[in-house]
C-alpha cells in the first residue's frame, strides 16, 4: 500500500520573501482555487517561450479537477485549461513535457471515457497549446493490453513519440510502459509483474544518451520496495537495482542523467536497517546508479531540524554542476526543504518552508533552473488564500545567491540530413559563473565544451541521419534547453561529371557516384540498348559505374540514360555523318 500522504498545515508568520542559509525564496503566486484558478500543484514547471513556465495542479479549476497554467517569472499567471472529467481527464497530477511541435503533453491520473478501474475513469493522455486548446490523444481502460492511473509526466524520444509509464493495468494489473504518437497512436511496451522487475510506477521516465529510457517503480522487485530499470524504445525490458532498505525503498520520482553518464535519484523513505516498523523506515536518500547498475548512497536524511525528510521529487544539476532537490517534511518547521547535494555526497540544506505561512509547505515537484539562474518549483499546501484547508499552494523562486546568470545565442538549430558541426555561444552574467552542457540525446556529441566558467562556446556534431523521419532532441547547456532538429534521412547521389557526352563512335567512360551518407545503397541500371554497364554496378557509398556506349550508325542523336540509386544520369550521343 501506498505511503499516506496529508497535508501539515503550519500558520506563522505571513510574508512574501524568506530568507535562510543566505538564501532568498521569494513567494511568486498563491493560488486560491477559485473558478478560474487552480489548487494543489504537485509536480514541478516546464520552460515556455520567452521564460515563462507552465505547469498543473491536481485539483481546483472551474470544474474542480485540476488546471494547466502558465506563470511568468516575476508571478503573473493566467489558468490556460480547467479539467472536466470526461471525457478530456480529471487530476493532473504530473507535470508537462514540450513537444518539438511546441504544444504541452500531459497525463492526468482520472477521466476520460472508460469506466473500468474501480467504477471510475482511468485517466488520460492530452495535448494543449501554449494558448490553452486542449486535446485527448489516448483514454486508458485499465485493460490486460492498457494501462491506467498514470500518475507520472512524458518524456518525448528522438524519434517524436512520447513515451509514459501508467501506475496500474497492464498484463499482471501492476503497471505499465507506454508510446504514444503524438497523434494518440498507443502501444503497450511493456507490463510489469512485481517481482523481480517492479511493480506500480510513479515517475516518469528519463530518456538517456545510450537511446533507452530509465525509470523507476515504486514497489516490486526483488525486495518489494521498488526498483530502477531501463527499457529500450521498442519495449526490451532490464531491471538494473531492486532496493531492499538501508539503501532506500520506494522510489517514487523520476531519474536525472547529470553531466557524468550517471543517474541521480531519491528515494521516499529507507536509509535504515530495520525496515519492519514504520518507526525506523529512514527518512529517505539521494543515491547514484551507473547505467549498468552500479548504486551508491550519497546521503541519508535525517529528519532533523538541520535536514529534511520524505523526497518524493526528483533531482534537477544545476548550471554550477551541484544537484538541487526538496523534501516534502522536516527541516527547521515540519514543512519541508530545498536541499544542495554534490555528486560526492555533501549535503547542504538551503531553505526550510513554514517560516511564513504563505512560503507554502509540503514541496512535491522537481524543481528547474530558470535563464536567470534561479530555482523555480511548487508547493502542493501553504500560500496566502483562505479557500483551501491548508491553503491552496504556491509557486516560488529559490534565488541562490551565486548571482549568475545565462543566456544562449540561440534556442535552437536545425541541421540537414548529412549532420554536421554548429556551435552554441553561452554568455554568463555575474562573477566565476560555472556552467556544463549535457547532450540528451545520443545522436548529439559535445566534440568541446562540455564545461566552462564564465562566457564560452559549445561545439557539437550530429552524423547523417539514415532515418526516414526527422529527428530532434535537446541539450541541456548551463541550465537552458537547447533543441536540436535534425532533417529526415534518406539517399541521395550526386555525379562527377554530371553527365555523359559522346561523339558517334561510342567509347568507354565511367561516372564517379557520390552518396550523401556512407551507407547508401546503390545500383546501376542502363535504360537504353545503346548503353552497356561495364562490372557489376553496384555498390555501398562512395563508387565508380563503367559503361560503354555503342557506335551510333544513324543520323539522328541519341540520348539515354543510366539509373543509379533511383536517379538518372543522362548520356548523349551525337549522330553519325
């Protein structure tokens, strides 16, 4: 069973700005559940254009199932979509992914059309535009062959389909993973059977550099206290760790592929050895997993005054290289924490909410870095309305005191079919301002760059695209997103000389072929009587085609032609005198 969850409703002092450990959080929005506002953002922002973020909350909204909004940095925020039910879904209690098209995608854990998990709907797959139309690509049914409840967010692969997990349904009714086009096209992947590979998945997945995508579910696995797997775009499933206690158990937020090839995760609870009373679960932990499932522990929390407790989000690098995350309790007033943690394991606990009521409490969502440097994130309690028990929620900025801040050059950069080498121009405003670039994609390689401090440069190459579909990813360069487009693949062959002219008597002669890729199939066929291919006349990449062309006995030209790879090379012959 799932571990309860309740809100713990701390009334002190009001105030907009807090500041602890040198740091200042600054209270950007309050929601207040109202007709056209939303209540309880569980999970963490996505970047729009022009710095502004959007995001979900669970409940609230005209209806009282939830909203999407969108939120400019400075506060001002504008509910784009409130919740019906059925059939577009109801709850959202994930957060949303931008799609290379630039419309957000997103789950929500109840409604839509089908009636079949406990009497009630199983959620939904939707689209919605940065302007607030919104779509149903997909309602769940809980079925052997489909999931239902995804409680967890999207993630887009290279290959433009979004890809999910579903927290029930499924073959053995413990969860599934899913691709979904984004034209509402759904496959099953794969369905989870508790043991040994996992069982009820909350977190959504992280697609990694090697083109599989990593995840977690929160039980199962050998021990029953959840396991980290990996699964590849076409369904080949591996569980890589199953927790079994002093290591943590319940892993129930997504992993983060950080500049060293290394996943990043937390776990709820666990840290301790005794995990038979409730008592003595632990407080949570942040831990390391290599992709080949090497884990180490980087830190137990405590549930001390000076540290949190109960992770339930995941884990954001910031631009200085360090990670950044919450705990949803503890700290200095019960309500929860930000928290630095390096990848060596010092732990450093930044702000405790509660200090002021309307600093919001219970901190759920994984946080982001903003163009300016600062953390952005939610609180699912606290805020300054009186319409909510506990009140409604916040959306607050971490400013964390480095006084950096980054901009690119460019947030995007299409490439043809034949790749190539560009660069992104990064210019740091403050004083020793670090930064990294991570390729999140492995069809994009960082050939330099991959660290700077201060303004610099980071070059990249992207090969031939052999694919028929375009591809687009994304590199994440001192805290930005930036996205990489690349044109669909496909033969194409170019001829040196262009063409071919001969006088009456004919001869031999050959014609360079010059494919655009390296692996480009071709074969030459001659269409004429007149014209005769000389070998074999095929080949793989760069080749030579010889042909002979007959002696022409009659007055009149003649013109033919040779096909190679599909394409036409034209040969000419004057007529006899």
């Amino acid at each position: 069973m799932r571990i309860l969850r309740v809100p713990l409703v701390i009334v002190l002092l009001a105030g907009g700005v807090f500041r602890a450990c040198g740091q200042v959080v600054t209270n950007l929005y309050s929601f207040v559940s109202s007709p056209n506002d939303g209540d309880k953002p569980d999970d963490g922002l996505v970047p729009g254009s022009g710095g502004d973020f959007y995001g979900t909350t669970s409940d609230g909204g005209r209806h009282g199932f939830g909203t999407v909004f969108r939120i400019s940095p400075r506060g001002s925020e504008i509910s784009l979509y409130s919740f019906t039910d059925s059939p577009d879904g109801a709850f959202p209690t994930a957060g949303l992914v931008r799609g290379s098209d630039g419309d957000f995608y997103g789950t929500t854990v109840q409604g839509g059309t089908s009636t079949n998990c406990n009497g009630g709907s199983c959620g939904t797959v939707f689209r919605i535009s940065p302007s607030g139309s919104e779509s149903i690509l997909h309602s769940f049914d809980n079925s052997s062959t489909d999931g239902g409840e995804p409680e967890a967010g999207l993630v887009q692969g290279g290959d433009g389909n979004l890809y999910g997990t579903t927290y029930e349904g499924g073959t053995y009714g413990a969860g599934t993973v899913f691709r979904i086009s984004t034209s509402g096209s759904l496959t099953t992947l794969y369905s989870f059977a508790d043991s040994p590979d996992g069982a009820l998945p909350e977190a959504a997945l992280v697609p990694s550099r090697d083109g599989n995508f990593y995840g977690t579910t929160l039980y199962g696995g050998t021990y029953g206290y959840g396991t980290v797997f990996w699964i590849s775009p076409s369904g080949t499933y591996s569980n890589l760790y199953s927790f079994a206690g002093t290591n943590g158990i319940y892993p129930n937020a997504a992993l983060i592929q950080a500049s060293d090839g290394n996943f990043y995760g937390t776990t709820e609870s666990g840290g301790f050895t005794n995990i038979n009373s409730f008592a003595t679960v632990g407080y949570g932990t942040v831990f390391k997993i290599s992709p080949t499932g090497s884990l180490t522990t980087l830190h137990q929390f405590s549930g001390s005054p000076t540290d949190g407790y109960w992770p339930r989000a995941g884990l954001v690098q910031g631009s200085d290289g360090n990670f950044y995350g919450t705990t949803s309790y503890g700290g200095a007033y019960g309500a929860g924490t930000l928290f630095r943690i390096s990848s060596s394991g010092n732990c450093t606990s930044l702000y405790s909410f509660g200090g002021g009521f309307s600093d919001g409490n219970v901190p759920d969502g994984t946080l982001i870095q903003g163009i300016d440097g600062n953390l952005y994130g939610t609180t699912v309690y606290g805020g300054t309305s009186t319409n909510c028990n506990g009140g409604c929620g916040i959306v607050f900025e971490l400013i964390i005191g480095s006084g950096c801040a980054y901009t690119l050059n460019a947030t995007s950069a299409t490439l043809a079919a034949k790749g190539g080498t560009k660069s992104v121009r990064v210019k740091a405003k403050g004083t020793g301002c670090a930064w990294t670039a991570v390729s999140n994609d492995p069809f994009i390689t960082i050939t330099s760059g991959s660290s700077g401090v201060g303004n610099g440069k980071v070059d990249y190459t992207v090969p031939g695209n052999t694919n028929a579909t375009a591809l687009s990813s994304t590199m994440t360069i001192a805290g930005q997103t930036f996205t990489v487009n690349q044109e669909a693949g496909g033969c194409a062959f170019s001829f040196s000389p262009k063409d071919g002219k001969f006088k009456a008597e004919g001869g031999l002669a050959a014609v360079e072929v010059k494919p655009n890729l390296s692996d480009c199939a071709w074969t030459a066929i001659s269409s004429d009587a007149f014209i005769e291919i000389v070998g074999d006349g095929s080949g793989v990449g760069k080749g030579t085609v010889g042909y002979h062309v007959f002696a022409n006995t009659n007055n009149t030209t003649l013109a033919g032609s040779i096909s190679i790879g599909g394409q036409t090379f034209v040969i000419t012959q004057a007529g006899a005198r």
